[in-house]
C-alpha cells in the first residue's frame, strides 16, 4: 500500500487517517494570542498548544471544522518570519463560515482590520477580506445564495462589459 511505511516492527500510514492533507502553518510573533484569536473567531478547536523552552507558546495545532491549522512562533530553527502588519502578507488563508457579518464583528472586538468590506459576490457568497492582529489576511465568506454555471458566467460578462463602458 502506498500510504504505509514500515517502522522497525509495525507498519503505520504515512498521512494519518485524522490529518488534513495541506495544512497551513502561520507564523507569528505571539503565537498564543493568534491561537486564541483563531479559537474566538472562527470557532477553532485548539487540539494542542505546547510552550517553548522559555516558557512562550511556540506551536498550536487547531481545528476549523474539519480542517487542520498550525500556528507557530518565529523561532531561529524555522525558516519563516511572522507578516508585517500591514496587510502585505503574500498568502490569504479563506474560510468559510457559518455567518460571515458575525465573524467579521468578533475579529474586530478581538484587533483585526477590515481590509474589505462584506459585499455580496457574483457567484453566491456574502465575502470580506480581514487583517488579525498578527498580520495575517483571511478571506471569510458565507454561501447566501446559490448559482448556477450560467447564472456565474452570465453574471461576470455582465460586470466586465459595465467595465469596459466606464
């Protein structure tokens, strides 16, 4: 079996059955406080959360739904830096979730920046573009309305051509 490799007596999965295939890992500053914004906001269950040898959080294994998510801390050993604050970070992390107006509130009482605004979007979800206070950008978006192939294309012609005539 492909997925198997062999251990001096016993035979273990190579990707185990309880892991997400891609798993992001933030870096960030101040791991913990980005763990707990991550548990208040998107509802994430924290399956791990283990200190440094002084004491700091330097890693957090999370759950959004079904998907898998670490968080670490800027260590000499690790090869990547924590974003700047200032919405630049090269990678946005999407997530859906269950009300995406709600969402934006709490990230807002918990420090993180509207970087868009919610808007309704031409395929079906209600989108907003979020900073958190460590500098990573997440797009959270809610299904509010469903569309067909069609509906999507015809939508998106529509919005090139009024483009085109401004």
């Amino acid at each position: 079996m492909q997925n198997e490799v062999s251990s001096a007596s016993t035979k273990v999965k190579g990707i185990p059955d309880n892991s997400s295939i891609i798993m992001p890992r933030l870096i960030c500053k101040d791991a913990g406080v980005e763990i707990d914004f991550c548990a208040e906001v998107f509802e994430a269950k924290v399956l791990n959360r283990r200190p440094g040898p002084d004491g700091i959080v330097w890693h957090g294994l999370l759950t959004i739904r079904e998907e898998m998510l670490m968080i670490e801390a800027e260590v000499p050993a690790l090869p990547g830096k924590a974003p700047a604050l200032d919405g630049s970070s090269p990678v946005m992390i999407f997530v859906y979730v269950p009300d995406v107006d709600r969402t934006i509130e709490l990230a807002i009482e918990r420090g993180a920046k509207v970087v868009m605004p919610a808007q309704n979007q031409f395929w079906g979800d209600r989108l907003a573009v979020i900073m958190d206070p460590a500098g990573h950008v997440w797009t959270v978006a809610s299904r509010v309305e469903e569309t067909t192939g069609q509906e999507r294309t015809d939508r998106w012609s529509k919005i090139l051509s009024d483009k085109q005539q401004a």
